[in-house]
C-alpha cells in the first residue's frame, strides 16, 4: 500500500509553500487588487519557471522535467494556499490537455514554450449562458472557432488558449493561438485573478485530441483544481485557528468554546475527505485507472465544499472584522466563487460522479 | 502511487488466505439461523483455539507474551482475510484489544503469567468496566469506589455499558480510590473476576430493540491489591493506554450498514415524489453523491493510514475524523432513504422488505454509533485540539477535590 505523494512531489511541495510564503500571500494578493496593478506577478512568474515548475509536467523530449500529475498537484495546492497572483494553475491545466490529447507536432510547438516559461497557456471552457462544460455553444466550422468564451481565467498575458467548442462529433478542445483572437476584460467577483473574454470571430483553431480526450481532461483538471481548492481552504482555515487562539471575549480565548472549535473541526474534517478523494484521482491518472472519473469528480465536489465551508465560517468565526474590506477573509471567500466558475458547478460534477458510479455498475454486470 | 502489498505483506496474505481456505471453509456463508449466545461463545473458543495453534492471535503482541512479534500490517492484513468469511468475532475484541494489552503493560510478572495466555488461547473471556452512568463523555468523573482493606481493596459501586459483562470470566475496573484528590489523579485500574462474590451483571435493552450491553454492580467485590494495574492513584494514566488501543478499533463503517449502492438499487426501484424513477432525481443523486464522498473518503482516508503503517511509519492525524463523519453519514443515509420509500420505509416486522428493514436497523443503530466510542461532540473537540491547536475546553473541577466539586 502506498497510497501518498512520492518523496519528490512533496519536495518540490515543500519548496513552492517556501517561496511562495515570501513572495506570495494575502499582502501580495491586495496590491493585485489596485487599479492599474498588472495582470500577475511577472518577476514571480519568471522565478519559478527558472525553478523548473512550468516544466514539471513537461514531457523531457520537449524540454521539460517528465515529471507527473503528483508534481503538479502539489505546485496547484501551493499556489491555492498562498493566492500566487501568476497563471499557474491555469498554465498547468492546460499543459495536461497537451500532454494528454497533443499530437507530436502540437507538443513539440507549445511545450518547450511552456517549459521554459515563455508560453502562458490558459483553460477556456466557460460561455456566457452555458453553465456546464457539457454545453458549448462555440462551434467550430473549416478549422475557425465561432463564439465567445468568458469568464476565462488568466486570460490577460496569455500566449495559448485550450478552448472547448463543438465539433462534428461532439464538444472537444482546440488549440487557439490569443494573439489571433480579440481579448477583453471581464469584471468578476474575484479581485485578485484577472478574467478575460476570448471572442473567437472565425478565429483558426487546431482540434486537439478528441471529444472522449475531452472528457478525460475534464477529469485531469478537476483533480487538479481540488488541490488549488484544498490549498485555499487549508490557508483560510488556518488563519481562522490562529484568530480563535488569540481573540479574546467573555474572559477566553474564542478557541475555547465548542460553538468555535467544532467549526474549526468540521473545516478540517471536509478538507481531509477532499484530500483523500483528491489524491485517489492522483492514484488513478498516474495508473491510468478505470476509476478515474469517480475520483475527479468526487475530488472536485469534496473540494469546492470543503472551500465553501472554510471560506464562509472563516468569515463568521472572524466576526465583524472580518466582515471589513481590509480583512484577508474577503480573499478566501471570493476565491471560492472563483474555484466554481473554473470548471462547472458542483451539482454538475455530482451528478458526473453518480454517472460514473453507474457506468461502472454497468461494467461489472 | 499504487494499492498493492509490498512483496513480503503478498507473501503473508497469500500465507494468511491458504489457511483461512482451509479452516475456514465452514464459515464461507452467515449461518442459517444467528447464533444464540451459548452457542455463539462456543464457535468463538472453537475459532480461537484454531487460530491460536496456527499462529494467527495476538499478531503484534511481544513474543515474550504469547504474540507474534509481527507489524501492525500484518495483523491488518489477517483482519482483512478473515473479514471475507462470517467467523464468530466480537467476543475476543475488547478483552484481547484492550484488556490484555493494559495487563501485560501495566500488571506484575504474577498476573501476567496467570492471565495472558488463557486469554490469548480464548479459554477466558475478558469486558472493559470503565463507563458509569455520571461517567461517560467525561469519563473521569468514576464514583464506584475502591477501599483498601489489609492486601485486598473493596470495591463498591455500578458501571454501565459493558459490552459481554454477561459472558466473562475477568474484566479491567477503574476505580475511585482518593475522593479528596481532583478527579483525574484518585484514580487506581484493578482486574477483577467477574463471578466474584458481590458482582452482578444486567443486561441493558437499547432503544433498537437488541441487547449488546450490559450494567454491572459491584457490591462489597474483594480484589487483591496483586491485582492492581499500575500505582495507586494513576488509573487515569494506565485506561488513556487502554483507549488508546480503542480509538484504533472503533473506525470504519459497519460491515452490516448499508451504503450508497443501496440506495442507488433503492432508487432504482421507486418512484421520485415528483413523478419518475426516484434514480433521476436530483436530490436523490446529490444524496449518493455525497454518501459516496463521505464514506468512501473514510476508506481512502484509512488507506492513508495503511500506507504510513506499511512503511513502518505513524499514521497522520488524519484518522481521527473517522467515526464522527461514519455515524452520521450511516444515519442521513438510512433517514433519506427511508423517507424515499414512503410507508414501506415505515412498516417493520415481517411486513418488511428485508432491504427496507436493514436501513431500519441502520437508522436505529446510527443513533448509537454517534455515541459510543466519543460523542460526536467529544470527537470534534478533540480534532479542534490536538490536531488544530485550539485550548482545551473550560473545566471548572478540573483542580478541585473530587469530594468537593458539583458532581450532581
């Protein structure tokens, strides 16, 4: 039995927490949020590709580490725990689509890019008035993309776009070069990560993979998420026990009363079924195992409500400072909004899980 | 990352199943009408005897006691095998889990050498007498009292919820001994025999209709002081050894509570309130949803634990959520369900479908899993401090004498 990260994912996990508490973090989080504030943290961004972090998931043949889904995981929890203000998560996402479903020429164009830190690529599977991934209404037609896809995350400084439109045989990925696109902003909840919208007015596209590698990379990237997510909540529950031990009121510490701890308890009970569920979906990609779907999809939902739940008692457990614009609350709570709009809703991914669940009923039958 | 035995725990099981193939084979199917309870005790010494001469009791335990001198794997990895046939158990756990373990840590060379191994072999039953009716989640509040008399102490008092008091032969007692000391220090641990004069065991109807506990009362019960575990006066110390062996042992979900395929297969079969098959409905799907997510989580959560035991290592805090998200997800479970089959879901008996009534005895059961073992409550507590940090609740008698704190 050895079902934990290898000694070299945590590792690297160890050292993105490091750096990332430095140079990351709620502080980092609130100038971001200025006015004229750039679109991320390039001197961060060219840190940690120097770091090899972009090249992790990059296969050695492309210039990369040839290192696993663990690795990224663990770069995804990081950067979730300390709201790193680069397009990692998203740069990662977007490498497993190449990975995955990429045909030696399309790997062999973006992934020495993106190894090296030159190429941002981005996930865009979100359309206005479309609220699953499984509805798409950006159509693909002569090898041009026809719709628009918003909110986009990280759009703003991003060289690649993944795009899901429909194709002849059903929703798929594209590749999308941004250059060629029309690139807006778009105001969202979240005030730290920048959204975009990527208008795609016959914009050429290059299918990537297929629409059954579609639906595997809505598994790969769910897992992932669920470590951004579970970083996040971990970091809000964190620093919501560190308040309860110093707030002071009736005479004690806040963190005495069982009104407060079993918050603080029920916080880390949803975060280590999120956990547990995440790192089963680490098991079955690094195993290419028939349980994936089940996996992603349980992770996904375990870990938006293990966000949710942390992110909201965080906020209550703070009581009306945290209620203020200058409390850090307000990054965490945001930011699980943020975790929802990245992939489709959390009703959506439990009913993916219950049709996985049945589909492989039907196998064993 | 991967599920698999490292190759000598594949040697093992492949070792551990040969035999169970062998002599186990008459219990590959539940008998055909439950076991009464003489019936019941006597397959168990059978069981255990077998066992015993193959070497597969006290696994983990010293060799110097009677044991295996084998990892916490290993004794896992037999309890996997087994679990697979419907060998009696249950009669053993308490007494060779936890009993035992505290008298060889913690008795003289006298009582180890009488007790052990009887034990081991199954001869002797043994029960866990620790909770009183004004001791239970604060379990050091003990008021049955122990009184020296020459080399003997005299014990007088009740307790409560002794799971097989009925059916043995010794037990472990934490005692009152210094009521003018604060609670968790008068304390004193004595094994005790069970058909002594002056004992006398009840059993306890639950509210689901069974009978898996008892009330004992010791009324002028002489234990000699060789008898005593640990010093006077540091009871409290040696029974936190002895829940400690508890805490591994309460876990996972019951074998026989039912889980999210039954109400798949249940939703399968009716209709949604709303009209249609109750399986497309979506609260019934986010239901199974997060059945799935929480129970199947607890197992993850334990294969986390195995990974860390397999390699010699601690397992993580993480195990501590265990029981309180088990108990309460066995009882959500069974009440939607239960509730999704209508009147059906309500007539028990004969009447019953036999599907409907295992969610019937979930429900009932659930209600006391929540509580035994740690209360919810308690199990929350303790996650919020040690694992979180956070100070320990307010405990006003914590430092005062025993005799003079608000006991009522």
């Amino acid at each position: 039995m050895n079902f934990d990260f290898s000694d070299e994912a945590k590792a690297l996990g160890e050292q993105a927490m490091k750096l990332l508490g430095e140079k990351a973090g709620p502080a980092r989080a609130r100038a971001a949020m200025a006015d004229g504030a750039p679109a991320y943290d390039a001197a961060l961004w060219a840190e940690l590709a120097a770091l090899g972090w972009t090249a992790a998931r990059v296969p050695e043949a492309h210039g990369g580490l040839g290192l696993g889904a663990e690795e990224s995981a663990q770069l995804a929890e990081a950067a979730g725990h300390h709201l790193a203000c680069v397009p990692l998560v998203s740069t990662l996402i977007a490498t497993e689509a190449l990975v995955l479903a990429g045909s030696g020429e399309q790997q062999a164009r973006w992934l020495p890019g993106i190894a090296d830190g030159s190429v941002i690529a981005v996930a865009a599977w979100s359309e206005p008035g479309a609220v699953t991934p499984a509805t798409v209404k950006t159509q693909a037609k002569d090898g041009k993309l026809h719709g628009v896809k918003a909110p986009v995350a990280d759009l703003a400084g991003a060289h690649l776009a993944i795009v899901a439109a429909a194709g002849p045989d059903g929703p798929q990925l594209w590749l999308v070069d941004v250059a060629a696109a029309r690139v807006e902003p778009v105001e969202t909840l979240d005030l730290v990560r920048r959204h975009g919208r990527l208008v795609l007015d016959g914009v050429a596209a290059e299918p990537l993979g297929t629409p059954a590698d579609y639906q595997a990379w809505l598994d790969r990237a769910a897992v992932i998420l669920a470590w951004e997510s579970i970083g996040t909540a971990a970091a809000a529950m964190q620093m919501t026990v560190n308040y309860a031990k110093t707030r002071v009121a009736f005479g004690q510490t806040i963190g005495r009363y069982q009104g407060v701890k079993h918050k603080c308890a029920d916080m880390y009970i949803k975060l280590e079924l999120a956990r547990a569920h995440a790192l089963h979906g680490l098991a079955m990609i690094g195993s290419d195992g028939a349980e994936l779907p089940q996996a992603a999809a349980a992770a996904r939902v375990a870990s938006l409500d293990a966000l949710q739940y942390c992110a909201e008692e965080s906020v209550q457990l703070h009581g009306g400072i945290g209620f203020t614009w200058e409390s850090d609350c307000q990054f965490y709570y945001r930011r699980s909004r943020t975790a929802v709009a990245a992939l489709g809703p959390r009703g959506w991914w439990a009913d993916r899980l219950v049709r996985a669940l049945e589909q492989r009923n039907r196998a064993a039958a | 990352m991967d599920f698999n035995d490292t190759p000598q725990e594949a040697e093992y099981r492949a070792q551990v199943r040969a035999w169970l193939a062998e002599n186990a084979a008459e219990y590959r199917e539940p008998p055909a009408e439950a076991w009464k309870l003489p019936e019941f005790i006597r397959q168990s010494k059978l069981w255990q005897a077998k066992k015993h001469a193959a070497g597969y009791t006290g696994i983990t335990w010293p060799k110097k006691f009677g044991g295996q001198g084998l990892s916490p794997m290993h004794s896992i990895i037999y309890g996997q095998e087994e679990s697979r046939y419907h060998t009696p158990s249950g009669l053993y756990s308490i007494g060779l889990g936890m009993c035992i373990p505290t008298v060889f840590t913690h008795g003289n060379a006298e009582v180890i050498e009488r007790y052990v191994s009887k034990a081991l072999l199954g001869e002797e039953v043994w029960c866990q007498l620790f909770s009183e009716p004004a001791a239970g989640s604060d379990l050091a509040g003990i008021r049955t009292r122990a009184v020296q008399d020459g080399d003997e102490w005299v014990i007088d008092g009740q307790k409560v919820w002794t799971s097989f008091a009925h059916a043995s032969d010794f037990g472990i007692v934490v005692t009152r001994t210094d009521p003018s000391k604060p609670k968790h220090k008068g304390l004193t641990m004595f094994i005790v025999d069970m058909k002594a004069p002056g004992v006398t065991v009840k059993g306890i109807k639950q509210m689901s209709g069974g009978s898996d506990f008892n009330e004992v009362f010791f009324d002028g019960v002489r234990v000699k002081d060789t008898h005593r575990l640990g010093e006077v006066g540091d009871g409290w110390k040696v029974a936190l050894t002895t829940l400690m062996h508890e805490r591994l042992a309460v876990g996972g979900k019951p074998r026989y509570a039912p889980g999210y395929e039954t109400l798949m297969k249940l939703a399968r079969g009716v209709d949604a309130p709303v009209g249609g098959p109750a399986i497309e409905a979506g609260d019934v799907r986010q239901k199974i949803a997060q059945t799935y997510i929480n129970d199947q989580g607890i197992k993850l959560t334990q294969m986390r634990a195995l990974s860390a035991l397999s390699r010699g290592q601690v397992p993580g805090p993480e195990q501590s959520i265990s029981k309180v998200v088990v108990a309460k997800t066995m009882q959500d479970l069974a009440s939607f369900a239960l509730d999704l089959a209508g009147g059906d879901g309500f007539v028990a008996g004969a009447d019953a479908d036999p599907e409907l009534a295992k969610l019937q005895g979930s429900y009932l059961g659930a209600a006391g899993l929540r509580i035994a073992g740690g209360t919810d409550e308690i199990l929350r507590n303790i996650i919020a401090e040690r694992v979180l940090g956070l100070p320990g609740d307010m405990r006003p008698d914590k430092d005062t004498p025993f005799n003079q704190a608000v006991t009522a």
